[in-house]
C-alpha cells in the first residue's frame, strides 16, 4: 500500500512546514509523497498514534473565565509559505499556531476568525439573557461561550477538542431532547415567530450562525481522518444542537 503525495495534500489542505501527517501502519510512500515530505519537513505518524482519544465526557477544564489566548515562546515562528523565521510580522500574516504564521486568508484562520465572531455573539446573547432575569438560560451561554473558547484553542493547538457537556448533559442527551423535544419536554419542535421572546430569536440566530460554521469547518477539513479537523467539525455539529436545547428549555419554561 503506498501513500501518495494527493493522499498527503488531503490531510493538510495548506502545507506548513513540520506539520504531521498520518500515514497507516505498513504502508509506504510514493516517490512524490517522499518529496513532499522532504520539501515541507513534514513529521509523519503511524496511524494509531495520530488518533489521540478525546477527552472524557464531563470534562470541564474548558468551562472557565477567559484569558489572553496567545503567549509567544521559544523561538521564532516561520512562515508556512518560505519556511524561514519571520522576525518582522507583516498586516497580512498572523499566527497559524505556536510555530507558524500564515496568511490571514489561510483557511483555518478564516475558520478562527469565524468561531471567535460567534464567540463575541454568544457573550452578547448571555449578557441580554442576564439583562432579561433568565439567570440559567445564562449561565448555560457562559458554558458555551467557554467551549467556543476551547475550540479555537484546540484548532490553534492542533489538537482534539474535549466533549462538549451543557448542565450535566452530555451529547447524547442533547441528541435525544433535540430530535424528541415533544416525548422529552413536552413541547413540539420550535418554529419561531414575531409573538416570541426577543431573546428567543437572538438565540435563533446564533444557532444558525453555528451551523454556517459548521458548513466552512467541513470545507476546511474535508478529510473524516483529520487527527484533529474532524473533532472540531463533530464538535461544532453539537454546538449548534446545544443552542437548539437552550432554545427548547427557554421555551418549556426550564
């Protein structure tokens, strides 16, 4: 079985130089994917050691205050075009992660800066809720304004994101009142109408906001065997259900 330097491309979507790619246990690689890892220095993995496990559901580091994000160590980032040490950053380049900086039109920056926008709207959507005297509805925002935390942190670390838990309830529960909201509440499937809450529109809102996200996280890891691009794309899928189940307690009166 040979892995050809396509089959590698797929994994990166943009190469940098000394990412990781994941090539499976026994197989070789191609005269071109030899090349390209030799022109990129790119580290190669055997397969199951590239799948770190996620983290335990109800794992709740991430649920936390916000802090600055970046702390710049060790030696010089490089940029993912050249290669070499950039000691001067220009406007259009701005970090990849701890080592890289890259365009800010690179894709996953697009997707970073995606993420963050929500981010900045779901800190609004709780600030609204707390204004309003929904103190729980809330309290569950401030929890998903911190995972939308920990997704940027994971993208940025090039690792997986830890399992999104709401209130005790981990995805598969979420799942389950999402999809049986009449069986599990005792309210049908929402449809959202000017005679509802105002905060149950703004709630609306950033649950599609999620889901366009969700849509450009797919584009920008295409490859369901991303060592780390696939759990954001999975984690994001949950994020927006997770809106839906505050909009679906919001609305029981819970």
């Amino acid at each position: 079985m040979f892995v050809t330097e396509s089959d590698l491309r797929e994994q990166l979507r943009r190469p940098t130089v000394g990412a990781r790619v994941v090539v499976p246990a026994g197989a070789r690689l191609s005269p071109a994917a030899a090349d390209f890892v030799t022109q990129w220095k790119l580290v190669t993995e055997p397969e199951s050691a590239a799948e770190p496990s996620a983290a335990p559901s109800g794992n709740h580091d991430w649920d936390k205050p916000s802090e600055f994000p970046v702390n710049l160590v060790g030696e010089l980032p490089r940029c993912t075009t050249c290669g070499t040490q950039v000691r001067e950053k220009v406007s259009a380049l701005t970090q990849l992660n701890a080592h890289h900086y890259a365009l800010k039109t690179h894709p996953r920056i697009q997707l970073r800066g995606r993420i963050d926008s929500l981010h900045a709207m779901v800190l609004l959507v709780q600030s609204k809720a707390a204004a309003a005297g929904y103190e729980h509805t809330a309290g569950l925002l401030g929890t998903l304004a911190a995972y939308c935390r920990e997704l940027i942190s994971a993208e940025y670390n090039e690792r997986v994101v830890a399992e999104l838990v709401l209130d005790e309830a981990d995805a598969e529960r979420i799942h389950e009142v999402t999809h049986r909201p009449d069986q599990e509440l005792g309210i049908p499937h929402l449809t959202i109408g000017v005679e509802d809450l105002e905060l149950q529109h703004w709630l609306n809102v950033v649950r599609t906001s999620s889901r366009e996200i969700e849509i450009l996280a797919l584009e920008v890891f295409p490859s369901p065997h991303h060592p780390y691009g696939e759990p954001i794309c999975r984690a994001l899928n949950r994020l927006s259900s997770a809106f839906y189940y505050v909009q679906l307690l919001l609305k029981a009166g819970r």
